[in-house]
C-alpha cells in the first residue's frame, strides 16, 4: 500500500471517530434529558434532579470529549509512525560533499 492511501485512510479513520463520537455524544444527552425532564416537572424533585441532569451532562460531555482527545493523539502518533516508515523505505539522499571512489566508467583510458 503506498503512502498516501495510508496517510488518507489515518485521516479518514480518525474523522469518523472524531464525528461519530459526537454525534453518539448528542444522541446521549438528548435521551438522557427525557427522564431528567420528567423528574424536573416534579416540584420536590426540581431542584435536585436539576442539579444532577448538570452534573451528569458535564461528566458525558467529558468523557466523549477525552475520547476525541485520545483519537487525536493516536492520530497524531500514527502520522509519526507513517513518517517513520517512509523515512525508512526511501533511498539515502546523495550527500553532494561526500567523495566516490571513481567506478571502471568514471576512468577514461589514459589516466590508467
């Protein structure tokens, strides 16, 4: 597989757990205010249940939130490694400085 499909299939894979995660994020907290909302239409339990629907948001929000965060530094790990590979695969750059010993071609007949 080259380089470039691997680099795009990383990003891709990364999107769709960026995004797919959100949208389970949102999903989440939209069926999770239902009962929430039940329990708030209850005056002794407004208060509490209020408290508690903030709360529980927050800690949702925050845990979804950190698997983005960890996606993004497997993303970015994954971008090093494939860096590393290609690195590794390339051939060494000709070092213009550097000096050859002269091949059988590089001799003409009359500086033997």
């Amino acid at each position: 597989m080259d380089v470039k499909r691997v680099r795009g299939l990383r990003a891709l894979v990364e999107d769709v757990v960026e995004h797919g995660t959100t949208a389970v994020e949102r999903v989440h907290l939209t069926l999770a205010a239902r009962p929430f909302a039940v329990l708030q239409a209850i005056p002794p339990l407004a208060a509490p249940s209020r408290d508690v629907h903030v709360a529980y948001e927050a800690w949702v929000s925050g845990v979804y939130g950190m698997v983005r965060v960890g996606n993004r530094v497997v993303g970015r790990v994954a971008e090093a490694v494939i860096d590393l590979a290609e690195r590794r695969e390339a051939p060494p750059a000709a070092d213009p400085g550097a000096r050859t010993l002269p091949t059988q071609m590089d001799v003409a007949p009359s500086q033997l």
